[in-house]
C-alpha cells in the first residue's frame, strides 16, 4: 500500500502566510483543518510552514515526505446524529525543525507574506527562560525563538509598522497571547535592544488571546490498518477528532477581516471580550467534567458516554448545567443552551472513550476553579445553595474516602489534601453527627479553596446531609432523591437529543 502523498495541484497556488510553532496533534486537527477549509470555501490560498517543537524527532521530515498532507477523521455527535467525516488536509507547505535549520527558521521573518504567528507548545510552553540569549541558534524557549523572529523582521523592514504580524497562541492558560507579548518585552530588556523595536513590537504587533475548544485524541493505534484499508494509503500522520470545534479571538476587527473563518461558516469568533467564553467553557464543559466524575464512578459506571446515558446521571448533568451553570453565566441564555447540548454531544460521542478517571486527576483544585464559583455565584444571587453542586462536592468527598465498595480508588490529587482527608475518613464512624464535623473541617480550610466556606448558611449542613445518604442509601439511591426530591425539583426539561 503506498503512503499519502499531496496532489501537485493543490500547493501551486498556496502562500505561505502562517509560521505555526508546534507541530502536535491538536494544531493539525484543529488549526490546519480551518485554514484548509478556508481555503477550499473562499479561495484563501494560504499555506503555513510548521516548526517542529522538539530539537530530537523527525516528524518535520516526515510530514515533508508526504508534501505537508495527511488525513483527518472527525468522528462524533452532532444535532443528536452520529458524523463521521475524513479529509485529507493539504495547506501545509513544509515543516521546519529550526535546531537543524536555523537559517531557513530566521529567513521566515524576512518573508513580506507572512501575516499571522499561532503556536501550541503546551501550557509550559509559554515561559520565560533567562538562559535564552540573542546569538543562540536557536533559542531554547518558544517565546526566545519568536522574540529573535520579531526582531529579525524588525531589521529586514526597518521598522515598516505593515509588516508586523498577528499573534495568535493557543496554548490553554488564561491571557495567553497578554502573557507571551510581556515574555517578548522581557527578552527585549534583558538583551538591551533598541526602544525603536519595543515600539514595533507593542504598535506593529497584533497578540491576541485566544480560546480554543476541541478534542483530538490524534493517532488511531487500534484502528489504524483498518482505517487505511477503507482509504487505500497509508498515513503515519493521520489523526481522529470530533466534529465540535470553537475558537475565540480577542482582538480588533481587522484580525476578523484578515482571518475570514466566518466567511467559511466556522465557528470562530473574534470578540472584545473572551471572558464570557472563557468562563463558560470552564463551567459548562470543564466543570461538568469535574461534577460528573465521583458521581458516576460511584454509581459503577466508567466513561464519560455511560454517565450522560444513565438515566439518573444524565439528568444529575442536565439539572446541574441548566438549573445552576447557566443562570451564573453573562452570555445569552440561547447561546448558552445550545453550546451546553454541545456538551451533551460532545459527552456521547461513541468514538471516543472518555474514562471518568482520566479527568479525577486534582480534582479538589479542579472543583475549585470550575465548580466553587458557581456556588458562591449562585448562593449571592439566589440566596439558596446550589444543591446539584453540593451534591457533586459531597460525591467528591466520599470518592476521596479511596473506596469504591471493596476495590481501592486510585486517586491523585496534592499529597497533603490525600492525606488529611484520609485521616478524617479514618477517624469517622458516618454517623450523621460526624459527617457533619468532617464537612465544617473540610470547608475551613482557607488554604484549600481560598476563603473560609463555613460561614456560607446551611452548606455545612446541606453537605452533611448528601454525604450521609450516599454512606448509608449508596450513590444511586441518593441520586434519586437529589434529582426528584429536593425543593420538589424534576430533571431539567429542556430540548434533549435523542
């Protein structure tokens, strides 16, 4: 069987106006397959040069071997309907490792086409690494690496303030884009730089953050040969993702007008203010996540797609996102409602399998960031406790009581959190009255979720109650009387695909 190799025609005409740093899974199921389709709809005509993130490997040489193209699977739930979509990707025009072609890497800044920067080097990649100094070949870091980019480009056109570029990472830390423009300044300084380059940096330069939402589990080991049988090539690079994609731009207009995803009927927005989506992305998706896993682990079940297809888990999700998630949230309540069935898709889709376990992993910090404030949110707004996210925090405890029946829960989490709830665990008999101390030892610690929680009325107590009825009733049975029985509620009601 030969291996996928790009059809001549569909490079003629590609520019090269994208330099990605990061040559991972994501990016290429993600950022690449805009570009393409944008291409393919509006006659874009763009082609981007991918840097190899890691001076040891070969996948730059690899993915020149098969001329930048290489076949992506979307594979999921949409509208309630099973997709299952391939393309073969080709907007790539090379890829480039700049620790073996340093060069090549600095004359990419003496392009007048390129036009746009975008970047996933992991959350640790955007750092600031003091050993990274001008003269190296290249730089260690990836904010080193652009910094002398940027400045090669400041010399080649003096200063032209048209030929700066539009900077977009895609690493998942907040203010991305904020954080890698000061890493840059902060090189600029320390390697005494002129101040006519500061002002093209900061006046020239577009840094944006941004927001980016889709699951690439990226090569399909266990499906691999079958799946290159039904295509008739085969393709180390090709990967799997889902259908859902949502990308949020912070920054001015003209990034829309020069960045036409929406022209291609993406979902790609460019916005003033990514906080909003930010926060619902974190709450809705994220934060379900987080609710859904003790929850579902202690009823027996293992995946994310058993826990939304449970009836009483189901239900347990749909209460919590719509009932209390979404009333927290600043976006419109259309809006909100459709990405949160997104959700709902997105948690079912068969393709992939989503083990509840995979995302236990810091779950008190996690509960923290994604859950806490929707209660403290909630709880202000209402003056009432959110009982679905009570009951998630009291799932949470009992999971960290390290037992599931007789089978030992492996859990990983801040050793001192592990060992203090364990020493609690073992000093209490579950009795009523000192589940209730454990839940008031639990909420003081200011330490744990940054305020003092006892002081919240009745949650000691609501907390009490949950974690009583799942020790003595079980997961199931408590299940129940959350989604049926309290304040009368019934599960939410809104439109459920099938």
């Amino acid at each position: 069987m030969e291996r996928l190799v790009r059809s001549s025609e569909a490079s003629s005409d590609l520019v090269e106006r994208v330099i990605q740093f990061g040559d991972g899974n994501f990016m290429r199921g993600f950022a690449e397959w805009h570009i393409d389709v944008m291409n393919e709809r509006l006659g874009w005509n763009t082609g981007v040069v991918v840097l190899q993130a890691r001076a040891e490997g070969t996948s730059a040489e690899g993915l020149n071997e098969q001329g930048g193209a290489y076949t992506l699977q979307l594979e999921g739930i949409q509208y309630g309907e099973e997709v299952r979509e391939q393309r073969v990707i080709e907007c790539i025009t090379r890829g480039m490792n700049p620790h073996r072609q340093y060069e090549a890497f600095m004359q990419l800044a003496d392009s007048p086409d390129i036009r746009f920067v975008l970047s996933n080097t992991t959350e640790s990649g955007i750092v600031y690494d003091p050993d990274d100094r001008l003269e190296d070949q290249p730089q260690r870091s990836f904010p080193g690496k652009l910094a002398a980019l940027l400045y090669r480009r400041y010399q080649t056109f003096r200063a032209d303030p048209s030929k700066g570029w539009i900077i977009v990472p895609c690493e998942l830390i907040e203010r991305n884009g904020e954080i890698l423009r000061d890493i840059i300044v902060q090189h600029a300084h320390r390697w005494g730089l002129e101040e006519g380059f500061l002002h093209w940096l900061k006046e020239a330069n577009t840094f944006c953050n941004s927001l980016v939402d889709r699951i690439v589990p990226g090569y399909p080991k266990d499906r691999a040969a079958e799946l290159q049988q039904q295509l008739g090539y085969q393709d180390p690079f090709m990967i799997v993702g889902e259908p859902y994609h949502l990308w949020v731009i912070e920054g001015p207009e003209h990034v829309r007008t020069e960045f036409p995803a929406h022209l291609a009927k993406l979902n790609l927005l460019v916005v003033d203010d990514l906080k909003p989506y930010r926060e619902q992305k974190v709450r809705i998706l994220n934060g379900a996540h987080t609710a859904l896993t003790p929850v579902a682990y202690l009823s027996g079940l293992e995946t994310v797609r058993e826990a939304v297809e449970d009836p009483e888990v189901g239900a347990y999700i749909r209460n919590l996102i719509h009932r209390e998630i979404i009333p927290t949230l600043d976006l419109s309540e259309q809006a909100l409602k459709s990405f949160a069935e997104d959700v709902i898709d997105r948690f079912r889709n068969p393709f992939i399998k989503h083990y509840v376990m995979s995302i236990a992993l810091n779950s008190f910090s996690k509960f923290r960031t994604r859950n806490l404030p929707v209660l403290l949110e909630y709880h202000a707004k209402h003056n009432e406790l959110p009982s679905a996210t009570v009951f998630a925090l009291a799932a949470l405890l009992v999971m960290y009581k390290g037992r599931r029946g007789a089978e030992k829960i492996e859990l990983s989490d801040n050793p001192v959190i592990l060992q203090e709830l364990q020493d609690m665990w073992r000093d209490c008999t579950c009795t009523r009255e000192e589940l209730g101390i454990l839940a008031r030892a639990v909420l003081q610690h200011e330490d744990w979720w940054g305020q003092d929680l006892t002081g919240i009325a009745g949650l000691v107590d609501q907390l009490a109650d949950q974690m009583f009825i799942m020790e003595t009733h079980g997961m199931k049975e408590a299940l129940r009387q959350q989604i049926y029985a309290v304040s009368g509620s019934q599960p939410y009601g809104g439109e459920q695909h099938a």
